[in-house]
C-alpha cells in the first residue's frame, strides 16, 4: 500500500477523473474512498478480473452509505416478499438492480459467492437488470446481501410495492421518450419555419425592422433544448462507452451533433451563415423517433412472448367435490386446488395439503437433490414432483414471464455463445470503420471545399449505423418464435430457433409421441384381482403420466385415491405399499416374472410378489404421422423401451427405412443420441419428457410432446401440443426459412450502408437527408421481417387447417 501521490488522475474502478489528490490504494488511483473501498473487497475476493472484461466499467459508490438503509429487511414479512424460493438450508431472492450495464456486471455479480461463502450462486437476467441470489440463511441474511450488493457498487431497488413500482417506472420512462420526441418535433418544425427567408436566399431582406440574423439567434434558442435534453442520451451513452473503452452506436451521432452545433454557432456567431442547425435538431427527432419505434416493436414481441403466446400446457384442477378437470395453465387462480402428478413440473407456488411431496428443484437451483415438503408448507413453481400425487392451494398465479426465464436457466444451456459480445464487437469495429470514413472525408474535401468537407463528414457519421446490421436476427427470430407459439410449439429461446435449422438427424420416442397415449384396446390376461386390489392399481396407474398407465387407469375406471406411499422407476414400473400391502405395476422384470416372452406392449401386475397377469395394450399412430415421417427430408430414427412387437406395425404404417431399436432403458436412449453426435450428426430428439428425458437434454434439439399436463422435461429445448407433431417438418422449414430471410435482410442493411456512404463521401448527401434515411433503414428492416415472416407462416403452415380438421 502506498500513501504518495501517482501520475495518473483517472480512477481505476470507474473512470472517472480525480479532482483534486486521489485516493490511493495498492499503486493505483482512486477519485473517492467508496471506488477505493469497492476494489479493495473485489482484490481481497480475487475478483479482480472484473476490471480485464472492460477497464474502469465499475459503478461510482456513494461516498457514506447508510448503514441503517436496510434495516427494515430484518422484517421477516418484508424479507418474504423478496423470496423466491425456499428450502431447508437454501433461500433465493429476487433484487432490482439498476447499475447493471455491461458483461463485467454481470461477471462480476455471477461471481457473489467467492465474495462471501453464505452465498451458493447467482444469476443475473440482464434485460429486467434482476439478480437471483441463493444463499444459506443460516451463513448470511438478506440484509446482509443487500449491504453486500450496495458495498460494490449495486444497491438493490426497493420499494414496498415493488410490482406497481415497476409498472409506474416503464410508463415513467415511455413518458420522458414522449416528452423529448414532442420537444424535439417541435424545434425541428419552428426552426424550418423561421429558416425559410434561408431556403428562398431572402436573408438580406428585412420583416418589420426583424433581420433574418435575429431569426438566426431564435434558431439558436430553440436548438438549445432540442440538443441539451432530446439529444442528451446519446452524449451520455458517448460518455459511457467512451470511459469504458469501446466506442458504441452511439458515438458517431454524438460527434455529428457536436460537430454540426459547433459549426451553426460559428456561423451565426460570425454572420457567415445561418447554420446547420434545422439539420441537427432533424437528426435528434427522426433517430429518437426511430429508436421509438424499434423499442415498441421490441416490447410488442416481448410483451406477445411472455404474456399473449398460449404456453402448451394444462393443469389439473380440483372442484369442491375433488372432481378433476383440466384448464390451461394461464387459468389457474389464487386459491384453487390444484393436483401435481409423479414427473410433472410444478407451474405455481402452492401450499402443500395432501400427498408425500418428494420435489426436485434441480429446474430451479440446477441441483438434483429431492426435498421432502410437509402439510403446510410452501412449494414453489418449477419444482418436479418424484413419486405419487399431491395436491396444492395456489398462492400466486401463473407467471409465464418468469417461468420461461426459469426455463433458461443456466444449468439447462447448451450453447456459451454470447450475443451480447457479438453486438458490442460489431459496435466497437463499426464505428471505428465510421469514424476513419468521416474524418477522411473530410480531409479530402477540406482544400478545395469547405462546405463539402462539413457535410460529407457530418452525413456519413449520420447514415452509417450498424443498427439496422444487428437487429435483423432479433426482429425475425422474435416474429417466428411468436408464429411458432401461436400453433402450438413454444421454444424457450431464439438460440433453438438458429439450431432447428441446422438438424440433420431425428430420433422419435414411439410410445405416447408416435403413438397416442390412450390405447385402442386394453386386456388382462391373468388371475382374478379383487376389487380392493384392483382399485389399488388404478390409483397407482392414475398417478403415473406414462401412456401405458393412464390407459390401464382408463381401462379399470376406478375413483382413484391418493396414495402416499408410491415410487415410480424411469423405464420399469411403479410400486406402492398399501394396508401393508406391495403392489408392483411394469416390466416383467420388474415385478419378477423373468421367463416372460412378450408378445405385445404389457404391462405386469404383482402383489406381496406374486405375479398375477399382465395388461396387454394395443398403440394406434398418431393421426398423420405417417405424413410426416415420409415429408422428413433426414434419416429417421425410432426408440422405444417396449418390445419389438410393434415394429411390423410401424414399418407397415410408415413404409420408409427407419432405424429402429427396442427395449431401450433411459440411459441406453441417451447413449444413443451421444453416438450419432460422436458421427457428426445436429440430431433433434422428439419425446414425451418422461423416460427420455436424459435424451432431450442431451440432443442438439429437444422437444417434448404435451398432451394435457405440464409433464415436459426441464431440459427440453420446446414443447408441442401434440396434435401439431404432425406439422414437425413445416417448423422446420419455418426455421430454415428464418435463417435465409435473417441473410437476406441482412444483405440489404449491407447495400444500404454501402450506398449510403457513397452518397455522403461524395457530398450527394446533407446531414438532414441522411438523419431520416437512417431510422428509415429500421423501419425497412422491421416491415420486411414482418412480411417475411408472414409469408413463412402463410406457405409452412399452408397444411395446418386440414390437418386439424382432419385430425382423429
């Protein structure tokens, strides 16, 4: 540590300069004691790679935080409302955290752990600038968290009603882009009224004892706000990128603007002219009226995936009379009851009242570790109920929004790329490109003529934008995934989207995704059972989500009971211990019967280990799916944990070369996708989320088929309503079609770019023509991705109306 004053004034956490005698610490120089204090708790944590993602990207901390600010967090009923989830040992809260601005942010709050060993991990979802903090409760409270968070620079955002908080805060923030677009519009149009005697060269002539120099300086006036407030984001962004050492979007807007106001002033000032200044306050109106647009476009296909799409799932309610019913997910009240099935995901928090509630909350914390819930206590949304039924009090509704960000947790990613580098890269080089064109431009013209050199340089640093470059793949992605939602397939992100179109391999799972899962026809071959046993299986095969059980459940139409002493096995069977009784429900060898030869898709019965017979059931293909299987333009794969029985069937039905393989447990399914990866195969694995779960998640593509319940796999990548299978190789021509329509449009940025700097090198251009011609290039982009993917919906999904009106 040193005490001396070192050369350099700029500080090392964020930038800015030091007035007056710096800080320092450890040889480096600091402009306050909290930006001090901040690097001396990220070095003692060896966190300081933070400042190698971009130098001085730290956020100012205030010189004395008050330590009391977060007192009312030791509230237990205040603290709960930040709770997003809780277990034995394990709490996760949800904080609002406006710093966040850039990857070291992110980094560095994905990183809290090594900062304190209380905190397990974070996630942080950059869009909404939330943090998801699970820490033990035991080590470090939530106030303790959130004076960790404000220490370094992160003070959380809270309010008592953070929900309306929220709301009252967007609107706030539309309001103010309202306002500075009004102000801006304005000027522009007052300043091209009073700049008319400029346009008609009657400068010299005299209105009323007024000459047009005093219009000059009213100009000049209303330019003032025009600059200062409309145009005051893009120096303070300029600003930004500047102090973290990459030049953003941004940059060359606000040199333009500074350029076209310094020459204005000099005109006027010298009374050589009457300025650019009609130009300037042009460009500030039609670039904030364009980034409008693109925002609304943004928030529409934001608002439309998280709130208007129809998420593919059902959930089972309980009436009064504790008759079941099932009602789409976005349905479910506060205070309903609702029942959770073994193997379905949990959509709502609920207070647990019957049943043994064993849950995996490995979709939440990315751990696979069950816990036990007791009577009475909270179970949270996106928990996986293992074995048995439980029935649920809803306490909060149904939020899509945050369960498809739990969707996207890291734990199921399977790609590290990163668009936000991509943007920030593209952004850095482009403008760099932009700045060496405009200042060139300029020299060129600059001997021989001076006005040119002003407004080539000035238009190109206006006509060349690279937004028009990287919003092509969010628009288009954003249409598609909307069409995709809207008839039945709903994928998590876009990055499955770009995936989709690159599959070459498609493995189905047969039972109850080729296959209906309700039989054609059940028999028992075997001893009679009693009623109070057969009832038993009933309610056995009714808590199950398998095809074959719900069609043996359907078969003994039995009232089923909940019985709390019940395991299912992936891939063999169910047992349960009743009246000190143990029934087995499954495989041949499951229940004991080793010598078996099967004969047909069955299912054995034991009790105390007495095998009694089995259930025979015949599969019928799902409607159209032979349609399909011959459309697909890859090699087709079928696995299927049954026998061989069925594939003289399915070869007759599909009457194409399959690869089939029966008998296939869950893992050896999985290990069957890993082969045909190892060959170089983009394999798409189409499934129920139930014995393939380990296959969806390992495929480059996974997609679970619903029926009626929330029974996917957390690590799928989509899923379908059942009844759009059929359709599967229309979205995958959707997705194909995307991709060329993102290079198509992404050529003609390329054009407009190209043509546009010809025109302002060559000083074709003014400063004005380009301000509009460059939100014009947005809006060029939007319409046609929005023509584009229409025309994708009218000519993929051409089949869909008489598929369904055909549908069995």
């Amino acid at each position: 540590m040193l005490n001396k004053t070192i050369e350099t004034t700029k500080c090392f956490h964020c930038g800015d300069f030091c007035m007056g005698l710096p800080v320092v610490f450890d040889e480096k120089a600091f402009c306050c004691k909290g930006c001090s204090s901040v690097y001396q708790i990220l070095n003692k944590s060896n966190l300081c790679e933070y400042y190698n993602i971009h130098d001085a990207s730290g956020v100012k901390l205030p010189e004395s935080p008050d330590q009391q600010k977060f007192g009312f967090l030791d509230n237990e009923k205040i603290a709960a409302s930040y709770i997003v989830f809780s277990k034995p040992n394990q709490l996760a809260v949800k904080f609002y955290l406006p710093q966040i601005h850039c990857s070291s942010c992110i980094w560095l709050l994905e990183n809290l752990q090594k900062v304190n060993d209380g905190i397990y991990f974070s996630s942080v979802h950059f869009p909404t600038k939330e943090a998801t903090i699970y820490f033990n409760p035991a080590a470090i409270t939530i106030r303790a968290i959130a004076e960790l968070l404000a220490s370094i620079g992160y003070e959380p955002y809270i309010t008592l009603d953070d929900g309306q908080q929220s709301k009252r805060q967007e609107k706030m923030v539309s309001r103010t882009a309202m306002v500075k677009i009004g102000i801006a519009g304005f000027c522009f149009a007052n300043i091209m009224m009073l700049s008319f005697p400029e346009y008609l060269g009657l400068e010299t002539i005299t209105v009323d004892g007024l000459t047009a120099n005093l219009f000059r300086y009213v100009n000049l006036l209303l330019a003032l706000p025009v600059l200062l407030y409309s145009g005051s984001e893009f120096f303070i962004n300029s600003w930004y990128s500047v102090k973290q050492q990459r030049l953003n979007i941004d940059a060359p807007i606000a040199l333009a603007l500074a350029v076209t106001f310094s020459r204005s002033v000099y005109e006027i000032i010298s009374g050589t002219g009457g300025g650019y200044l009609d130009s300037m306050s042009g460009i500030i109106f039609f670039m904030l009226l364009g980034r409008s647009f693109q925002t609304k476009t943004f928030a529409d296909l934001s608002f439309n995936r998280d709130y208007k799409s129809y998420f593919p799932v059902a959930v089972c309610l309980l009436d009064k009379n504790g008759l079941e019913s099932y009602i789409p997910v976005q349905e479910v009240q506060v205070d309903d009851t609702i029942r959770i099935r073994s193997n379905e995901v949990i959509p709502v928090d609920g207070m647990h009242l019957l049943g043994k509630a064993e849950i995996d909350y490995s979709f939440v914390t990315g751990e696979n570790e069950p816990t036990s819930v007791a009577i009475g206590d909270l179970v949270y949304a996106g928990g996986k109920q293992l074995n048995g039924s439980i029935d649920l009090l809803v306490v909060k509704p149904f939020s899509q929004s945050n369960f498809t960000r739990l969707w996207n947790n890291e734990a199921f990613k399977k790609t590290d790329k990163n668009v936000y580098s991509f943007t920030t890269v593209i952004s850095n080089y482009f403008s760099l490109a932009v700045l060496t064109v405009a200042f060139s431009s300029f020299a060129y013209w600059y001997p021989t003529n001076m006005a040119n050199a002003w407004q080539a340089m000035t238009a190109v640093l206006i006509v060349a934008c690279p937004c028009a470059l990287l919003i092509t793949a969010t628009f288009t992605e954003g249409f598609v995934l909307n069409i995709f939602s809207k008839h039945g397939l709903f994928l998590k992100n876009a990055q499955v989207l770009q995936t989709i179109a690159t599959v070459d391999q498609v493995v189905f799972d047969k039972t109850g995704t080729l296959t209906y899962p309700h039989a054609s026809s059940v028999e028992y071959i075997g001893d009679e059972i009693e009623n109070d046993h057969l009832q038993i299986i009933a309610s056995m095969a009714a808590q199950s989500l398998h095809p074959l059980s719900k069609a043996i459940a359907n078969k003994i139409s039995s009232a089923p009971r909940l019985l709390e002493h019940i395991k299912e096995v992936a891939g063999s069977g169910i047992e349960a211990w009743e009246n000190e009784t143990h029934y087995k429900l499954g495989s041949a060898s499951f229940v004991g019967n080793v010598s078996a030869e099967p004969i047909a898709s069955e299912v054995w019965v034991s009790i105390d280990n007495k095998v009694y017979g089995k259930f025979i059931i015949q599969n019928i293909l799902r409607a159209h799916v032979d349609r399909l299987i011959h459309e697909l333009p890859y090699p087709v794969a079928v696995l299927s944990g049954d026998n061989n029985n069925a594939e003289n069937y399915l070869k007759q039905q599909l009457q194409r070369p399959i690869s089939y393989h029966f008998n296939q447990s869950p893992q050896a399914k999985l290990a069957y996708i890993e082969s045909l990866q190892l060959s170089g195969k983009e394999v798409m694995m189409v499934g129920d989320g139930l014995n393939d779960a380990g296959a969806l998640s390992k495929s480059n593509v996974g997609i679970a088929v619903v029926d009626n319940t929330i029974q996917f796999s957390p690590a799928s990548d989509a899923i379908m309503l059942s009844d759009q299978l059929p359709l599967l190789d229309q979205y995958i021509k959707a997705a194909i079609w995307s991709k060329n329509l993102i290079k198509t449009t992404f050529v003609i940025s390329t054009l407009y770019n190209v043509i546009g700097l010809y025109f302002s090198v060559t000083a074709q251009m003014s400063p004005l023509v380009a301000a509009i011609l460059m939100p014009s290039s947005t809006f060029t982009i939007v319409i046609s991705t929005m023509l584009g993917a229409a025309l994708i919906e009218k000519f993929c999904f051409k089949h869909i109306a008489d598929l369904k009106n055909t549908h069995q």
